[in-house]
C-alpha cells in the first residue's frame, strides 16, 4: 500500500500519527508537506527538525510530489492551501480521504451563500457518491458538511493525536488523593477566543474563597501584556506566568499539576491540550464548544464539561471540585485511560490501515469500532 498524507507542514502535533503510519507501511507512507512553517509557530518552538524525518518530502521543493499525490493508493488531505492538486487527486476515483475541522464556525448562514455553496460544491458536494471519506476533526465538524449534504453516510470521528506518554495510573490517583496546594494549568496561546482572562477571574474567585492552590498559565499572543498586568495588580502571589515552553517542558509541568482547564470557545477546531491534559493525569474541565470535547469527555466520568462560552459556568464546575475534592479526583485516571486505550496515534494508525486495507481490497472486512476514532461521528451542534 502506498498512503500519502498530505498537509501545510509537519508539527509535533502530527508527527506521532505519522510516526505509527511510517512503523506500520514503511516507505509506503510518506508525508507532503505544502509550505513553509509560519515564523509565528517557529516562534512557539514548533520546529524541531521534524522536516528530517525520512517520510517527510516537500511539495515546494520536489517537484515528483504531485504525482506521488495522484498515484498513490490513498491519499489523506488536510489543510494544504493547494486545492488545485487535492481537486486532481479527488477527481480521479481513487480511494481519497479528507481530514477538517469545522466549515462554519463563525455561523452556519454562509450555508446558504451562493458563491459559498458553489465554492463548496466544487471541493466537496460534487465527491458524495465517490469513493471519499471525511475524517472529522472536531464533534461539530460533522453537522457541517451535513448542511451542505456531503460525505453522506462516510464521516468518521478523528482528531489530533499529541505525544502519548505513558504513567502508572495508580501513580495518578496518589498525585490527585489529596494535595495540599491544588496545581491548575491552562495553556494556550493568548487571544480573545482562548479565553485566557478567566483564569484571572478565577484566581481572585479561589483567593477570596481561601482556597490553596496556584496557576499556572502558560503561552503568548496579543493579551498577554494585559493579563499580566491583570495578575500583578490582582493575583500576583497565585498565578504564574511562564510565557512559551517548548511542547516537552508543557507536558512535563502538567504532569505535576492537579487541574487543566481548557477555555476555548467555538472558534476552537480541536484543541490538543484536552489531550494532552487527559494524557496527564490531571482533571480536565473544558468548554463544550471546542471540537475535542464532545469526542474525549464523558461529563463526569472522565472528565468535567462546562457549556457555553461564559466564564460563570467555568468558575461553577471548578468549585464544584474544590467543595467535593474526594468525589471528582478519580477523573485524573479516568481521563489518563481514555487517551492510553483509545485516543492516541498508534490506535488510530491500526484501525486506518485496517480500514484502508478493506477499502481496497486488500485485508479482511472492516467493522467500524463504536466509538473513538473511525466510529461514525454523530451530527452534533454546538450550543
């Protein structure tokens, strides 16, 4: 089999799925890469030599991709920004597969734009009864393209797949029994749709509670100025700014925390801290708008979701956790197992090759799983 996934550029986001692609199919997978990286992310220390890895070729150098693009066995497309290519490989009746997040985040009224539906009529409509499949990267992804009456009856539920790293989840349970000083981490970059703000709102709420615990917040980005100033003149003894971290050093700090609380609203295709919050052992509280929650949280189970972008309804559920410690601790593992026995690159790498192998004739039949990636992805509309 040769599977060729194409997208802008290679991250560390990515790279673990790639990575279980390359160890299951060899020089049968390979990764296009479109563009350069963004100095932005090369800023964030998104680039870390991940260009060198042996199934990584680059579209804007080596003009033999495009044809490795048409004649490849399948081909995944994500976010490319050269639709003239993706439209070749589409047109061409060959096993093709789309990964996206959410079409109309901003409101689902471009639906019924003229020039909209064309646009989409031409990148996705006219493909519904060929062989195409649309990986949904987000829970609200979905009822999207279902607006538009594409991809009938072949979306499946996908996702980012960060860094797995394995911890004894009974090692979990003891950091979250009974801490004397509660860790709470947010990370993010620091923009009006992540939120950053409530967490200053939170400490005071936690302070005149008199409540022990730190936060910690971790990123940059335009608001980043303003909350500091937020949290000198408010907090300046229970928060901690660490501006950027390298993604191993964010990893490393959520490991000792207690509480990683994810703020996006809509905007928010995915958001890969829930995973890697989860991964971490901590109890994660997140907004129910973003793309990743619906997929990776079961309310009270293994996790905490709040609804709606409004910071009262966070401030709600988080309290909620400091009254009733004993009852919401066990969360930290729960999440943690979610992540280690489903949601993590090297399960969802199986279970694409198994079903790529169906598609094409090569393997043996294919039962979708009912739930993690590849299950059907429900049609779900965000509040």
């Amino acid at each position: 089999m040769t599977f060729t996934f194409v997208s802008n550029y290679i991250n560390h986001h990515q790279q673990p799925f790639c990575d279980a692609m390359y160890e299951r199919l060899g020089d049968g997978f390979t990764f296009v890469a479109t563009m350069p990286m963004e100095q932005e992310r090369i800023d964030m220390g998104w680039d870390t030599g991940l260009d060198d890895l042996p199934y990584v070729k680059h579209l804007y150098e080596d003009p033999t991709c495009e044809q490795l693009i048409y004649d490849s066995d399948v081909v995944l497309i994500g976010w490319s920004e050269k639709e003239d290519i993706a439209q070749k490989r589409l047109s061409s009746g060959k096993l093709t597969m789309r990964v996206s997040e959410r079409l109309y985040r901003t409101g689902t009224y471009k639906a019924i734009s003229p020039r909209g539906l064309l646009a989409k009529y031409k990148e996705h409509i006219r493909y519904r009864n060929m062989p195409v499949f649309l990986l949904c990267a987000g829970a609200y992804v979905a009822a999207d393209y279902k607006l538009i009456h594409a991809y009938p009856d072949k979306m499946l539920k996908w996702g980012y797949f960060p860094p797995f790293i394995e911890y004894d989840h009974n090692e979990i349970d003891k950091r979250l029994a009974a801490p004397k000083c509660v860790q709470i981490i947010w990370v993010g970059r620091f923009i009006a749709l992540k939120h950053p703000e409530y967490m200053v709102r939170l400490a005071r709420r936690l302070k005149e509670e008199g409540e022990s615990f730190h936060i910690h917040m971790v990123g940059d980005g335009e608001m980043f100025e303003e909350i500091r100033t937020r949290v000198r003149d408010l907090v300046p003894d229970e928060v901690t700014l660490h501006g950027s971290l390298a993604p191993d050093e964010v990893r490393a700090l959520m490991s000792e925390c207690h509480i990683h609380i994810s703020t996006s609203n809509h905007l928010e295709g995915w958001g890969a801290v829930v995973n890697e919050g989860m991964n971490s052992g901590c109890i994660e509280i997140a907004c129910d708008q973003m793309g990743a929650v619906p997929y990776l949280i079961d309310d009270n189970e293994n996790g905490l979701i709040y609804p709606g972008d409004v910071y009262e309804s966070m401030e709600q559920v988080v309290m909620r956790v400091f009254h009733n410690w004993h009852g919401y601790a066990h969360l930290g593992s729960k999440g943690y197992k979610t992540i280690r026995d489903e949601w993590n690159a090297d399960i969802a790498a199986d279970r694409l090759v198994e079903l790529v192998n169906a598609l094409l004739g090569d393997g043996e039949d294919y039962t979708l799983p009912e739930s993690g990636p590849l299950s059907i992805a429900p049609i779900l509309r965000a509040r």
